[in-house]
C-alpha cells in the first residue's frame, strides 16, 4: 500500500461503525480477540479510534482522564492491541503512530506482533509471548516438551494425585487469582468487575473454557482461556503454594493442549517478560512472538518528572 493511500481519519468513539469494525478485525492478518468491537467496550472505560480508509486498518486508542490530561493506557487484560489489518507495513505503523492525536500527551501502551518494526523516532522496546500451534497431535507436541515437564505429567497419570475439572466456575478462578496477586499488584475492583462481565459474555458465545486441578477436593491450580478462530488464550491463573509444588499448573496446560490438539487454533500464553513465568512457558516448546510496547511523554516539565 503506497504512502500516498494512507487515509487515516481520528474517529471519536460514537462514530465509529461496530460492525466495520469488527468485519476489519475478522479479516486482519493479526486478528486478536482483544481487539473486537465488544472486548475494547467491556474493559476500556473509553476508547477512541485510527481508522485507515474504509476500515481497511485501524487502531484502537484506549484512554483515559487524570488531572484534566487524556493519556493512552492498556486495559487490564488486553495482552495486545496496536494496528490491526492485511500487509501491514512499516510505512504504515509509522503512519498510524504519527497520527495519534496531540491531546493524548502520555502513552504506555503495548502494540501487536504485526506491528513489530523498528521505527527510530519512537520509544519501543521488545515484550515476549509464546505460542504453539496445535495444528499437529498430541503425540508430537507432547514429545517436545521439557524432560521434567514429561516426568510431571507421567508421575501423575501414574499415581493420580492430581485430578482435572473442566467448566469449573470462573468466579472461583478470578477470586484465587486475585488473592495470589493481593501482594504483587492488587487487581482494582473496576477491573474485576468488567472481567467478570466479559467472562460471563464470553460464556454465552462458547467461547470461554475453564479448568481446574485439584488435590484432595482442594482447588490448587485453575485456568480462565478465551477462544476466538484463531487462538486460545491462557487470559487468567489462579494457584496455590500447593499447586506450583505439586505441578498442577503443568497438569493444567497440558490437560488444555491435550483437548485442543489437532485444531487450526494457536495456544497463546500471553507472555511473558518475567524470567521465571517465561522459563516455565518454555517448557511446552512454544515459538517466541514478539511485539512492541510504546511510551511517550509529552507532558510539561513540572509533570515529565512526576509522570516518567
């Protein structure tokens, strides 16, 4: 697509055209679930839009207010957004970011692994996610996991200390993943709230899943994944000291793998930039999916240091 094309229009949220919208995202190259029409309205408070021609690419600019400032932030549970269409180019990244509006003065937001270019005006740096394709059988993608994971796995189809539930209530998993992460980084109520009315969506679309590990009734490891056409996305855990002991996480991942083999989805793990969370993904063998997270501050002096 010649520079010359590039029609990008800044369109205020009430304007935009849901179902063009969504239609574009269905058809991009990168289509993510986080990205739908629905998805950005559940757990954006508000969100405007870039929009490429007739919604040939567009970019949903998710924002908020604070001291009278709009500034661009990530919605919790949005792994990724950035510039979603077909042939995406780095003329055309660049173009979308030059076109953000000046009255965001502040952006830390994480961009897609189609928008992964090197664009030297921008402050951009590398964040990881993994995936595994499941378009192949057990068999062979069990084979590649880590030895350990192997020994896992094999010690508890031996003795059964572990057992799996699936459809187990997400309600149950939200509130223990909260509660793991209470002394890490406390989920806001907001927050919790809009994940559980986007779980409770996702529910009646088929296109939630659960899972949970237990020993002896004891929930120790529990998992929330979304699917779309394209992805199952490990969104929520939820753990005990118990479960990591015990490797009912591994149990878990695998128990999904397992029923998802031999499909055209792609397991995404959503992550991570965090040594250890990545060392474990690892574990399954997945391919390393870089995208970009961009920053910029162009807030006054007084609130650069404040704000940097």
């Amino acid at each position: 697509m010649a520079a010359k094309q590039l029609n990008i229009a800044y369109v205020k949220h009430n304007l935009i055209d849901k179902n063009k919208w969504d239609e574009c995202i269905e058809n991009a190259a990168n289509n993510l679930i986080y990205a739908t029409s629905m998805y950005l309205d559940t757990m954006s408070k508000s969100w405007d839009a870039l929009i490429l021609n007739k919604y040939e690419a567009v970019m949903p600019l998710t924002f908020n207010k604070k001291f009278g400032i709009n500034y661009l932030f990530q919605p919790f549970s949005c792994a990724s957004l950035g510039i979603f269409g077909t042939d995406l180019s780095k003329d055309i990244i660049n173009a979308f970011l030059h076109t953000i509006p000046p009255h965001f003065k502040y952006a830390d937001i994480y961009l897609n692994y189609k928008n992964n270019f090197d664009l030297e005006e921008y402050n951009l740096s590398k964040r990881y996610n993994y995936v595994l394709s499941l378009d192949q059988p057990y068999d062979k993608i069990y084979s590649s996991y880590r030895n350990s994971y192997k020994q896992i796995l094999l010690k508890n189809t031996n003795s059964n200390h572990l057992s799996i539930k699936r459809d187990i209530s997400y309600e149950a998993i939200i509130e223990l993943s909260a509660k793991k992460m209470k002394g890490v980084k406390p989920f806001k109520k907001d927050d919790i709230d809009n994940f559980t009315k986007l779980c409770n969506i996702l529910l009646r679309n088929n296109q939630l899943k659960t899972y949970g590990v237990y020993g002896n009734s004891a929930l120790l490891s529990s998992g929330i994944f979304f699917i779309d056409e394209n992805r199952i996305y490990y969104i929520m855990a939820g753990n005990t000291s118990e479960g990591r002991r015990k490797g009912a996480s591994h149990v878990l991942i695998d128990a999904c793998i397992k029923d998802h083999c031999n499909t055209k989805l792609v397991f995404d793990f959503e992550g991570s930039n965090i040594p250890g969370i990545a060392f474990f993904f690892k574990g399954f063998a997945p391919v390393k999916e870089i995208y970009p997270r961009l920053k910029f501050n162009h807030l006054n002096k007084i609130l650069k240091i404040i704000k940097h």
